[in-house]
C-alpha cells in the first residue's frame, strides 16, 4: 500500500527494470448483508443501498417504507411509480436488489464431474471441501466391499458429497427462481448446499460395513449411526478449521444457521424433540419446512442424496439408471399441506417416482446386496474385530483409542480410513495374524460359500442373540441319512439377514408424497396406488436371510447345504431356489413347498384341468408316504 501513494520516489536501478513483476493475489469479496435481508428494516435496506452506490434513491425508498422483505417482491413497474423516471436507472437498482438472493454473485470454483459434467461451487462451499476432515472422504470407498465384486465401483464418499452439496443447491435453486414468494434467501441456499455437502462426514471404513456391521459387534451396548458421526465431525470441522468467521463473511448467522445445517442432515437435535405438535425444528421456522426435505427427506425419501448415488453408482457399477432428477427438477414445487410447506411434483410423475424406488430396489438386489460384497464385509468386519483392540489411532490430548472407540474423539476419526485394511494386511504384527489371515483370504479369493437364501412368512426381529441361536440350530439340523463323518458347528456357519424395502420399512413411500395438477399447482393431492397401475408391488418390505458357510471343502459343502434346506423346512422359511437340486431327498417333505409347484399355472386354466392337477398332487403326496 505505501509503494502506491509515493509518486515522487526515484525509478528503480535499470536491473530492476527488467524484472518480471511478482503476480498479486487479491481476494475479491462481495459485500455479504450483516444477517437474512428479510429480516432488514427500512434502516438496513437504506444501508445497503449506499454499500451499493445507490444513496440518492435513500430517501424514495425511506419515504415508501421498503424493508429487506419487500425488496423481493421489487419490479421494474413498482420503482416507476415511486418515482424512479429513468429506465437504467430502475435496471441499476434491480441488478444490486437480486444480488441478494442469487447465490452466484460471488466466484465459485469449478469441478468437472463424470455425473454432472461441470460442477460450480460457492467460495464458502471450497473452504469447507479443503480441510484434512472433508479430504478425508477421499479414502472411504461409496460401496465398501462391492468394490470386490464391481471392479468399477472404485468411487468414494467424496465424490459423493459433492455431487449431493451440487444438487441441493440445483433444488433450492429451481425453487426460487420458480416460486419468488417463498422467500428463499442467500442464507437458506448456502445452508442446504453446505447441509448436503457434509451429510456423510462420519462415515467411517467401507461406509455403510462399518456403522451396519462392525460397530454393533464391537460395541453391542451403544445405538450408533454415521449421521450422529456427520454431526460431530462437522462441529470439529468448523472449529478447528476457525470457519465461523469465514462463515460470517458470507452471511450466515451463527450458530442458528449451525444449527440448521445440523438438522437437515440428521433431523431434530436432542434438545428440540419431545414436543410434541410443535415444530420440532430450531434453525428455521415452520414456514420454510420445505427446506428439510431436500438433502434427507424424513418424510417420503425423495431426496438429492438418492439422486446422486443412484446417477453414480449406476455409472460405477455399470447398471442402467431409470430415474432422470433433470425431470423431478423441472415439475418441483413447494404446496401447502396440512400446515407445512412441503415439496411436490406433477401428477403425471408418480409413475416415475414408483420407478425411481424400484431403481433403489434392483441396485440394492444386484449390488448394494451382492451375496459375494456381502460375505467379503462380514469377513472385513471379522479381521477389524480381532484387530480392533491392537490398533492405536492417537486422538485429542494425546489419547489413544482403538477401531471402535475412535467414534468417541473426531480428532481420531479423522484419521480412521479404509487405508486400515491395508495397515492390517502388510504388518508383521503376531497380534494381527489372525486378522491378517483373514484379509489374505480375501485378496485371494478364499471366500466363505453361500449355501442359499431364503425368506421368512413374517417380518423377524433379528438381534445378535438370535442370529448366534440360528448358527446352533443349522449345525444341529441334520437330516436322518445325512453324512455323519463331517462335524459342523455353529461357528462354521454365517447369518446374514438383509431387510428389503422401498426405504420406509413395509410402508409405501409415494403413500406420502404430494402432487399438483396442471389445472391447479397450488392444491397438493394424494394419489393412491391402484389409480396408478395394477402391476406396482403388494408389499413393500421383505427380509431375506442368507446362509454361508466358513468351510469349503466339497464334502463338508455337501453336508451344510442339506442342513441349510433341513433348517428352513424346520423354520417354515420359503424353499430355497436350488433346494431341490442340493437336497431331493428333503424338499418333497414339505407340504407347503411341494403346493408351490402350481403357481405358475395360467388363470385361464379350465376346471377340469385344476381337478386334474389337484387329484396329481394327492396321489403324489401318497406316494411320498408311502
């Protein structure tokens, strides 16, 4: 600044003259409105008007009384006729006015992303993306284990977030520009975009293997989910990155807006719920309860998180995508419902949306639960539990803490990645070998063997208690003829019981989702399943329960799978889809398996030929008795 006001100073030496001049880094900041410009009085917008050059139209505005709150409803006909004669004039204070609400007044960074080609982001945004808790998220794979099974599914939950942070502010974006009354502010936009970047900050190795899988068998005493993880990560985030300020700059107000960002992601916070009809939110009032449903929406499921990993995880495992969010966009609209403010779409497009929830059905069948993915994290999370009390991850003030207890302390998580399977496989540690074996295996494709699957008549509730029951019963359920020279035990055999839904356990989702009509965008409606088609499901939930076994020798395989059918004979499950190849002798036994045999038959079958087949199947149940 000094060199700048001494014009009078001799000129440099001749050497100097031919130096290239050091490039300078000035950063341009937009002036950010102290608070939510609708909250402004008469005062403040008069205060903005002179930040922006616009002081001789002070008085016109203060004589008409326009606040914060009335500058978005300004147009070029209100400021002629308060006497603002001089059409550039009206343009010059219309510009600075919008300014206020669109997000990309200031310079956003640019990512070129394989799912959303070119990605802009706000300064605020990158601030929070280059810090060691975001980067993190680089070295924690989206799919966990399925990367052993889908060689393209290498991508990770930093990708993923970006992606969701993008599409939240597309969402709110198209909201605003569609519908000016809601009042949308900077603010609001910022917070959803920030809300829907650092949704998966506590993820923690292999996503979804770590807080399903292993931390309920590490710590059976404690109900802990990544989203509580996101919460706390994002606190030390702030903190130890000194953001507030940084955050203040570009207008956010804290700790409401903290606060807010908070239960986008994870819902109330402890200390807004337990009040029953009131609004259980803190960070904005109810009458912006449309924002809660854009980056986790606890009420139907449709939200920009689904959008993102449905587009990327399509494109990674090479499976087709049948849902287009570029459509929910166009037809989004916030209606009124019930006394909330809620997100809607045309009437014409639940048949999409059904589509968009068999989308999450099918990736689930085919990837997410892949029996071979499935097997390979239930023996990922055996290697971290015999690894978990011999791995130590300095934390906060220099303590130490394990695999499951570094959940406790973010500055230990921070460090905790899937980079631990490789810290476990290339040790030399003697504590570790079990571990080690374990992983060794993996790599070299020594994997425990499915012995089937099958289903249960009703929804079970599955505990750790009853799954270890079920091990016991599959290694005593030998069936008579059975080989007597192989000896199971039920630590030879592995349960795993997947939940199949819609995303809302046994409910339907559209069941709670709004539509408008043409005639009328303003009116929400239900739309029932049967006004839709007869050929959308019946039921909504199931669970599948799936059988492996830790042995693989051929005999001893052999002996496991005629357990497996005896046992859900036993059980009343449903007959396994290869029973009747593993196990002949067996699968004749069940009344109710061999009555499945019909279901195929056509409708259209005469009386006679129902007669037929019913007189064949008694004489083939006698015979069996025989």
């Amino acid at each position: 600044m000094d060199s700048r006001k001494r014009p009078m100073e001799p000129a440099s030496s001749p050497d100097k003259e031919f130096q290239t001049p050091q490039k300078k880094v000035s950063e341009v900041r937009v002036w950010q409105p102290d608070s939510d410009f609708m909250r402004w009085g008469v005062g403040e917008t008069c205060q903005y008007l002179r930040r922006e050059g616009l002081e001789k139209w002070e008085d016109i505005f203060r004589a008409e009384k326009i606040t914060g709150e009335g500058l978005r409803y300004l147009t070029d006909e209100n400021l002629e006729k308060i006497g603002i004669k001089c059409l550039g004039d009206r343009l010059q204070i219309l510009h600075r006015v919008r300014k206020l609400w669109h997000i990309d007044a200031e310079p956003n960074k640019v990512f070129n992303d394989p799912i959303h080609g070119h990605v802009e982001l706000h300064p605020l945004l990158i601030k929070i993306i280059d810090t060691p808790q975001f980067q993190r998220l680089r070295n924690i794979r989206q799919l966990g284990g399925t990367y052993y099974v889908f060689p393209g599914a290498s991508h990770n939950r930093f990708e993923h977030s970006l992606g969701v942070g993008y599409l939240a502010g597309q969402l709110v974006q198209a909201l605003n520009e569609k519908q000016p009354e809601l009042l949308i502010s900077r603010r609001d936009i910022l917070c959803v975009q920030i809300a829907g970047l650092c949704h998966d900050l506590g993820h923690g190795p292999f996503s979804h293997m770590f807080d399903g899988m292993f931390i309920p068998k590490a710590r059976p005493g404690i109900n802990w989910k990544h989203e509580a993880a996101s919460l706390k990560m994002f606190d030390y985030l702030v903190d130890d990155n000194n953001l507030r300020p940084v955050m203040e700059e570009h207008g956010l107000v804290l700790p409401e807006d903290l606060e807010f960002i908070k239960e986008q992601i994870a819902g109330p916070l402890e200390n807004s719920s337990g009040q029953g009809e009131k609004w259980p939110y803190k960070g904005r009032p109810k009458d912006k309860s449309f924002l809660y449903e854009i980056v986790a929406n606890k009420r139907n499921g449709i939200d920009v998180d689904k959008w993102d990993y449905f587009a990327r995880d399509c494109y990674h495992l090479g499976i087709q995508n049948n849902f287009d969010y570029r459509r929910f966009l166009k037809f989004a609209r916030v209606c009124e419902v019930d006394g909330q403010k809620n997100i809607c779409t045309r009437d014409k497009e639940v048949g999409n949306l059904y589509d968009m929830f068999h989308t999450r059905n099918c990736l689930h069948r085919r990837a997410y639960q892949h029996k071979v993915g499935n097997i390979i994290e239930t023996m990922i999370t055996e290697a971290f539990l015999k690894a978990d009390s011999h791995i130590k991850i300095e934390g906060s003030q220099g303590k130490t803490f394990t695999l499951s207890t570094a959940i406790d302390d973010m500055v230990a998580y921070t460090k905790l990645t899937d980079h631990v399977f490789e810290q476990i496989l290339n040790s030399s540690s003697k504590e570790l070998e079990e571990a080690r074996l374990i992983l060794q295996n993996i790599i070299r494709r020594h994997l425990y063997k499915c012995l089937g699957q099958t289903r249960p008549d009703k929804p079970l509730t599955v505990t750790q208690k009853a799954v270890r029951s079920w091990e016991a019963e599959l290694a005593n359920s030998s069936p008579q003829g059975g080989s007597h020279d192989v000896d199971l035990q039920p630590e030879d055999f592995v349960v795993n019981v997947i939940a199949m839904d819609y995303g809302m356990k046994e409910k339907n989702p559209i069941n709670n989702v709004r539509f408008y009509c043409k005639e009328d965008p303003t009116r929400a409606i239900k739309i029932r399943k049967n006004q839709v088609s007869k050929l959308l499901p019946e039921h909504f939930a199931e669970q599948l329960i799936r059988v492996y076994c830790k042995k693989t020798d051929e005999k001893t395989l052999e002996a496991a799978k005629k357990h497996f059918v005896k046992w859900c004979m036993d059980k009343n499950f449903s007959k396994p889809q290869d029973g009747d190849i593993i196990a002949p002798e067996l699968t004749p036994l069940k009344p109710s398996w061999r009555n499945n045999e019909g279901e195929d038959s056509d409708e259209g079958n005469s009386k006679e030929t129902s007669v037929l087949v019913n007189g064949l199947k008694k004489a083939k149940t006698h015979l069996n008795f025989e």
